[in-house]
C-alpha cells in the first residue's frame, strides 16, 4: 500500500499546506534595503530645497502678518488715545459744555477701537492665510469662487442682518448715540442701556425693555446730547394786572435759580418770554428756561410748583383750559333751572284738552 505523499507526487500534486495555512515572510536583504535608503535619499536630495524654500515663505508670510498687525493695533490704539486728549483740551470752553462727560468719551472711543482692531486683524490674517494656501500650489481660484456665490447667497438671506451690522458700525463711529442717552429712535423711545453692532436695546418710561434693529432706525432724536428746553405756559384771568405776573414770575425764576441743585440743572437763566396768546377772558404767559440734557421735565415740575405758591400768595388766579372758566363768586342765574312755559302746563288750554283721553260715559241704571 502505497503512502499519500507517494499518491500525490503520482498525479503531479503539490504538497498540502501546513495546518497554519500561511507562508513565512520574506525576509528582506542587506541589497534591498541599501536600494530603499538610496532612493529616499534622492528623493530628500531632490525636493529638500524645494521645502525649505516653501518653509521659509511661510514663516516670512506669518512673521509680516503678525508684525503688520501689531503695528496697526498699536496705530489704532494711539489714534484713539488722541481723540480722547483732544475732546479733554476743550473740557473747559464754551464747547465742552456740549460735548459728553470723560466717562461717555472713553466708551465711544473703547467700541471705535474695538471695532476697527478687529477689522484689521480680520482683514491681515485673512490675507495671510490665503497667501500660505497659494505657496502650498492650491488654487484659490474654485475656492474664492465658492465663497464669492456662498457669499452672494448669504448676502441674499441675511440682507437685513448685513444692513443691521453696517448701520451699528456707522452709529458707533458717529457717536449718534450712547448708553444712558434718551433717545427717540421712532419706533421706540427710551434712555439706551445697551449699544450693539446689530440691536440696540432701550428702556421704556413704564421700564419696558424695547430690542431696536439698526437697520430699522431711520431717523433719531438724542434727547442727552447739547442742552434741553423746559417750557412752562401759566394761564391767568384777562383782568390780571400784567407787571405784576412778571414780577411775581422774575421773583420765583431768580429764587430758583440761586438755590441747590437748581443752579446745577439750569444752564441759563429762567425767562419769562411774554405773552403766548390773549383770549377773551383768559391770556397765557410763557416761561422757558434752558436745561441740562434730560432734566427739562424735572425743572418744569418745579417751576409750576413754585408758581403756583407764588401765584397763591400774591392773589393771583391761576385758571385752567384755553378758555377760561366763569367766576365761582358770580351769583348763578335762578331761572337756568326752570324749564320753559308749556302749554300743557295750563289743564284748561285746548292743547290739554286735545291730548286728555276720551272718558266713556257708563249708561244710567234703569229708575225702579
């Protein structure tokens, strides 16, 4: 009986693999690995002036971009240092008393050069990225040319979101409003609490909070800024005696005017215009004063507290309305409440006689 091998070797087989199923790797010789290292150092020969070259344009790239960029921050920083020493070196003119306080002027000047920095550093390090791309031999064309319709797309879709952000960068750098102004931006009115690059927030008088987008405000009435008007109209009978209104009213203006904290809040003195207009039984007298910005409705509270008093002490009447009311003292008429004669007053007018119903005559009862 013949083995398997023998069988095998009969009919041309191979031999059966070893029960691991898997052959020994190949061991490498000394000659192949002489041939790898010769080639990878060509290679290195051949590129390693093309990646230094590319390495050092890189780091040129970064170096300038970063140096660029301190120097027009620092730039940035001292232009708005010199804004702020020169709105200080009028503090004490005619002028200063317009502008806003140090405190207003250091914010202005903190949002004008956070705003421009961060342009800036945007604006450099963008360029300098896509410079460092471009040495890599990417082409920027498709690239830019995504971004160019991605960025038409979303200018499409956020159109008002664009339009919000440029309108805050322009209220920022123009300074046509701060926090703790009064402002009536015409959709709303209220003193701002918060300035934002896309919505500006603003407390109402019954302390609502009102969220303004910048884009939506077209016109806006800073009610904080320059100086303020408080106006008073005092309507008196038409038989008052002239001079003494004035003078009544002159002695109450330069009374307030002397004490605390009126003398802070007035910025000129208390006028008394005139004559606002003259009706039959009643004229009005027009007193104005100028404010500091937002206190015009505290002083004009006072002043008609203190006119009235005075007008009390001094017996004048204070009368209400354009027009105004009859004297008090005056005896009332006795007949405004008697209605007029009637006919039907009288039971023997035929008027009576006509509207008296029909009474029905009972039969007689039969005589027994």
């Amino acid at each position: 009986m013949s083995t398997l091998p023998a069988v095998l070797l009969a009919v041309g087989a191979s031999p059966s693999p070893s029960p691991s199923g898997s052959t020994a790797p190949a061991v490498p010789t000394l000659k192949d690995a002489q041939e790898s290292a010769t080639n990878a150092a060509s290679w290195v020969e051949q590129n390693w002036s093309t990646w230094l070259a590319m390495g050092l344009q890189i780091l040129l790239i970064v170096f300038v971009a970063v140096a660029l960029r301190a120097v027009v921050r620092r730039a940035i920083t001292k232009l708005i240092d010199r804004m702020g020493r020169t709105a200080q070196a009028v503090d004490g003119t005619a002028l200063g008393g317009l502008l806003v306080n140090a405190e207003r002027r250091r914010q202005r000047s903190a949002a004008i050069g956070s705003v421009l920095r961060s342009v800036a550093s945007f604006l450099i390090l963008g360029t300098a990225a896509l410079m460092v791309l471009s040495t890599f031999k990417i082409n920027l064309a498709p690239l830019l040319a995504s971004a160019g319709v991605a960025g038409v797309a979303i200018g499409f879709g956020a159109r008002n979101l664009v339009t919000d952000f440029l309108s805050g960068v322009f209220m920022i750098l123009e300074d046509q409003y701060g926090v703790g102004d009064v402002i009536d931006a015409g959709v709303a009115t209220g003193e701002v609490i918060e300035v934002g690059l896309r919505v500006t927030k603003l407390r109402g008088d019954s302390g609502e909070i009102w969220y303004v987008r910048n884009g939506e405000v077209k016109r806006i009435g800073n009610l904080s800024q320059g100086w303020a008007t408080a106006g008073v109209d005092v309507t008196v009978r038409a038989s008052e005696d002239l001079d003494r209104v004035r003078a009544t009213l002159t002695e109450v203006a330069g009374k307030m005017s002397r004490e605390e904290p009126w003398n802070e809040l007035l910025w000129g003195p208390v006028e008394v215009l005139g004559l606002d207009s003259v009706l039959i039984d009643s004229m009005v007298v027009r007193v104005s004063a100028k404010t500091m910005p937002g206190k015009s409705v505290t002083v004009e509270r006072e002043l008609r507290w203190r006119i009235k008093r005075a007008f009390d002490a001094a017996s004048i009447r204070i009368v209400g309305g354009a027009t105004a009311v009859e004297d008090a003292e005056a005896a009332p008429d006795p007949t405004a409440a008697v209605a007029a004669p009637s006919a039907f007053s009288n039971a023997d007018s035929p008027q009576s006689a006509a509207a008296s119903p029909i009474v029905q005559q009972r039969p007689a009862p039969p005589a027994k």
